[in-house]
C-alpha cells in the first residue's frame, strides 16, 4: 500500500500513525478523526480524518485487525501528530489479524527511498 502511515508492533498490538514526512506534508494539524474501538478494519480501510490547516487527509489502515485503542490525547492536542509523530502523536492501536501482513508493508529504508525519489 502506498501511503504515509507507520506501524510498530509491540507484542500482539500494532501502534498505528501518520509518518514525519506526512506531517510535514501536512502542516499544523487542527483535528484528527480516529476509529472507533471494537471497529474491525481490513488492510486499505479509511480509518478516519486528519484535518490540518492545508488539507483533510484520510487516514488509511496498513493491516487488517480490530482498533482496540485510540490516542484520546488528541482530542485536545491535536498538534501532538506533529510534534511527536512516532511517540505521543500514535493515532491508534490495532490487534492484527494476521501480525506477519507487517512483512507485506515498506520498512524504513524502503519508505525513505520511496519519499526521496518522489512517491507522495
């Protein structure tokens, strides 16, 4: 799948969010729109919105598994995504189906690559 969120997972639950370079992409983000817990999403799901002060963008699922978790930080400090992308701006965590579909995804090095050479 070609867009800008990152997954880490941690156990049996995999932290999902948007990437430094969406963020930036983005610019001030104003309100984020995350999933309900208990909402079963399959891999390519729109899962909510981000709203910043450039654009709305969706927020797509990598893996295919139940929200059990949401970011409720974000709700009142939405800035978090851009601030801490990869720590406090987490969107929200997933109980994957199957966790090996994360060896279907880009991993770092390649999603770098993919940026470098233009693929937004």
């Amino acid at each position: 799948m070609d867009t800008h969120e990152w997954i880490r997972i941690e156990g049996d639950e995999a932290h999902v969010g948007i990437t430094d370079f969406a963020q930036g992409e983005l610019g001030d983000v104003v309100y984020v729109e995350l999933p309900e817990i208990d909402t079963t999403l399959e891999a390519g799901d729109e899962a909510g919105m981000i709203d910043s002060a450039k654009t709305t963008s969706p927020i797509m699922t990598p893996v295919t598994g139940r929200v059990i978790r949401v970011n409720e930080e974000l709700a009142d400090h939405p800035e978090l995504v851009n601030q801490s992308p990869y720590e406090e701006g987490w969107l929200y965590v997933l109980e994957p189906d199957n966790p090996n579909d994360i060896n279907n995804l880009m991993d770092a090095a390649a999603y770098r690559k993919h940026v470098e050479d233009g693929g937004h």
